[in-house]
C-alpha cells in the first residue's frame, strides 16, 4: 500500500506532534501473508520535523516507529516497511507453543535495509489467548538464525496482544515456552522455575535437571542477576583473580560487576563458587532495585525487626530489611532470618522472581 502523500501531511501538520496512524489492516476476508507500506522520504522528514511517530497498524501487529528512528537522506528517498507472516518457526523446541504468526519485519531506506534503530521501535503482536495456557510463561522470542534458536526479548501477554521494544528488526513471534525439568515435578517452587526458565534467566544443570535444592554458587546468582536485569556489555577486564578467562558466568560476572549489583570478598577476589548467603543476595537484590528505580527510590520503612538482627554484618543491615520490607526476601517463622544460610538454587530464582515483579509494576 501507498497511502496518499498530501492527506498524510495533512494529518502531520494537524498532529501537533502526537503519532499519526497509517492503517494496514486487511481489505478482504483472505488471510494476508505479506504487507508493504511505502512512503516517500518527505513524510519521514516532515514528521522529524514535527516530532512525530507513525504507527503502522494491521490486523496482527502495530509498529510505532519514532521519527528519528533511523536517517533518511533526502525527500526523495524512499521508505519501505515489509510484514511477512508465516506459520513456520525453524528451531522451535517442541516445548514451546506458538501462539501468533511468525513476523518477519524489514525496513529499507532506498537501497539500505535498516540493520539497527538509533531509537527503539515498540512493536505489539496479537495472539491466539486459546493456545496459551499460562501467560506468565508466555513471551515474544526472537530468532537467532546463525545460532539456529528462539531468544527471550519481552513483554506481559495480556488480553490478547503483547507488546516489547526492538532495537533492531528480524524474525519474531509469541510463544508459550513450556520448558520443565524432570526433577520439579512435585517440587514447591516449580511453577516459579518454569516462568523463569521461558524467560530464559533460569537454565538447568543439564538440560532434564534443575537441581532445585542444590546450593547456589556466588558465580550462578550473578549470572541469573544479569539476565534477569538484561544488563549491557560490562568491562572487558575484571578485577578477580580467581576468575579464569573462560569462565562461563565471566561476561554476566563483567556485566553485574559494571552495573555496581556485585563486589568481590575482597579487591581481587569473587569467591565464583562459595555458597551465596542470604545477607549477600539481600545486597545484590537491593543493588539491583536502585539500578531500576535509581538512587531516589523510595524504600520502605516499615522494615521487619529480625530476632537474629545483631547477626546481620554491618555491610548488609540495611539491605537485608529493605528487602525483607518489599518481600523479596522471607523471614523464618520464629521471626529469625539467619544471615549467613545457604541459598538454594530454587530460593534464589524465588526471589529473582519477585524483583522482577517489582521491576513489571
């Protein structure tokens, strides 16, 4: 489709910079499998100049595309933005369930395919809410076709569509990402490890096991804080000496590290594979509350008064109640917290759980 120049300007000049819709929706009762806008370079200009976003809606997806999204040369440059839909999805595990068509988006200026936005694109893809069973564990996933795999990117289902931020274009559909682990079958925390699992922040020791009650590791609770915060690129060089340089956690360890949500035992060391404490992931939990909601946040006060308080270290007091009072992290019943317990693998992927619930509010 080629909407009409003149009444697209119109609509520009009469937006006052608040986003103008151009309307891809089917014109017939078949099912489309392709749809192409094209437009001159003169409306992307004039909607810089405006300060507006087009919104590019069809019957299964909308696209709003900042106007300084990407640069266009000149007005006569045209600009051309592809949706192809399919129903195959090469490399899908089995588990996973897809609930939408499988999107391919591609934007051209001229003869230059658009690799990468200089502002996010927001994309919302609608869904079949029959083919999915539980919204938590559902997502929008992207394609990773040199890798061959299906990747986590976002987003909340919710009443039929979903809705996430791309930096750049590719491949992308919702799915239900039912992975399991054959030894959480009965286990209390099993829902939380498979909500966490399609998000893919919780991975398993091997790809049948989870090993829900073994110890959490310092190295395996920064590797799932990075995930879970979806942190940037971290400092090529770390501090730690106790860190080899093909470590497996070492670019997530780089990334935490980075952001301030970790610290070494001391100036060079990490300590990877001692147990984490529960006064440490206090720490790191609170560390990673400020990074979202930033220094300022507000904190609550009504912190509880743990029995065993004195026995909290003087680096972690303020942490642990802070965390406690937003319930990320539990008491014992007799009104204890035992600073320095042992983390299980399960207790740890329960309270990155809650933080990202907080993260979602």
């Amino acid at each position: 489709m080629k909407p009409d120049k003149a009444k697209l300007l119109e609509q520009l000049a009469a937006a006052e910079g608040a986003p103008v819709t151009i309307d891809a929706g089917a014109r017939s009762d078949s099912a489309l499998k392709q749809i192409i806008v094209e437009l001159p370079g003169e409306i992307w200009l004039k909607a810089a100049e405006a300060g507006s976003s087009f919104v590019v809606r069809s019957d299964q997806a909308s696209l709003t595309i900042p106007p300084d999204a990407f640069a266009v040369e000149s007005a006569a440059t045209p600009v051309k933005l592809t949706f192809t839909m399919s129903q195959e999805a090469p490399g899908k595990p089995s588990y996973a369930g897809l609930a939408s068509p499988v999107f391919d988006f591609t934007l051209q200026a001229g003869g230059r395919t658009i690799e990468a936005f200089d502002k996010n694109v927001t994309v919302l893809l609608r869904y079949d809410s029959a083919k999915i069973g539980d919204a938590a564990k559902t997502g929008i996933y992207v394609y990773n076709a040199p890798a061959g795999r299906w990747e986590y990117v976002g987003g909340k289902a919710e009443n039929g569509a979903i809705q996430v931020r791309l930096s750049h274009f590719s491949s992308y559909a919702v799915m239900e990402w039912n992975r399991t682990f054959e030894d959480i079958a009965a286990h209390w925390a099993k829902t939380t490890i498979e909500r966490m699992a399609a998000k893919q922040i919780a991975d398993g020791m091997t790809e049948t096991a989870f090993a829900p009650e073994a110890t959490m590791t310092r190295a395996q609770f920064a590797a799932l804080l990075a995930r879970t915060m979806k942190l940037p690129p971290g400092a090529k060089e770390l501090p730690f000496k106790d860190v080899p340089p093909d470590a497996w956690y070492r670019e997530a360890l780089a990334q935490a590290l980075t952001a301030k949500l970790v610290s070494g035992v001391s100036d060079t060391a990490f300590a990877p594979e001692a147990p984490v404490t529960r006064e440490q992931m206090a720490l790191m939990l609170m560390n990673a509350y400020g990074y979202v909601r930033g220094a300022e946040s507000q904190l609550p006060t009504n912190t509880p008064a743990f029995t065993d308080r004195e026995a909290v270290s003087d680096w972690a007091k303020d942490s642990v109640g802070q965390a406690a009072g937003l319930g990320l992290l539990e008491g014992n019943p007799d009104g204890s917290f035992e600073p320095r317990r042992q983390s299980t693998r399960a207790q740890a992927v329960t309270v990155l759980h809650r933080l990202l619930d907080h993260m979602e509010k």
